[in-house]
C-alpha cells in the first residue's frame, strides 16, 4: 500500500513553528497524535489529541509575543512516514533571547500525524526561556 506525500503535513507543521500558530496544522492531528516535549519548563511533558497540542502551539506562540520561529533548513523523510526536521529556533521573551539548533521529528501515516518528538540543541537554555 503507498502511503500518501508528506509534504502537505511538512508544510503546515513549518507553517504552524513558524508563526502562524496551529490552524496551520490542526487537520494533520486527531485525538491520537502524541506530542513529546522534552525538559523541565512548564511546556515539557506529553500532549495527546489536536486540542492539546493545538493549545500548547498557541501558548507558545503567545508567550513568546508572536516572535517564535522554527527555520527548516534540512527536511528528510523516510520510507514509512518517517520526517525529521531540522534547523533553528529563534524567539524573544522578556529580557530573554532563543536561538538554538532544534529538530522535530515525527511518523507520518495516513496524512496524520501519529508521534512527534521536538529536540533542541540546548535543553538547559530551552527550559530557563519558557519558565
């Protein structure tokens, strides 16, 4: 069986991480779809169904003043639904700057999102943004 492109759900998770806030990528997740986000901040932990991961997008891109970026500069997938994004995050916060090395990886079946993972390159400076 072919699974179908994913470029679609790459787009709209770009999209979403890039400012536009989850719309962009809410009918690539349904009340399966897990969200892990590693650290100790307030927005660590696993999110499970579109309302909780569109939720934390928002506030995201909420606390952070609309300044949260996610800049792609490498996109590889996989046979089998495998995607992993990399490249920057940037953002302002208070007094506080990001800017790190970060990837998100997820599988891809069906055109939904089943499993995300998101990685930062500074996990210590990740968490002291967001507390």
């Amino acid at each position: 069986m072919e699974q179908p492109a994913v470029g679609p759900v790459v787009e709209a998770v770009i999209d979403a991480l890039g400012g536009s806030g989850s719309e962009a990528v809410a009918a690539y997740l349904d009340e399966e779809t897990l969200l892990h986000m590693p650290g100790g901040s307030g927005f660590a932990g696993d999110f499970q169904g579109r309302d909780a991961i569109c939720g934390l997008i928002d506030r995201m891109v909420e606390v952070s003043g609309g300044t949260l970026r996610f800049e792609t500069a490498c996109t590889t997938a996989r046979e089998g639904g495998s995607v992993r994004l990399s490249g920057g995050v940037r953002g302002q916060r208070l007094a506080r700057s990001l800017r790190m090395n970060a990837s998100v990886e997820m599988t891809v079946t069906g055109g939904t999102i089943r499993e995300a993972w998101l990685a930062c390159s500074d996990q210590p400076v990740w968490d002291a943004f967001w507390a």
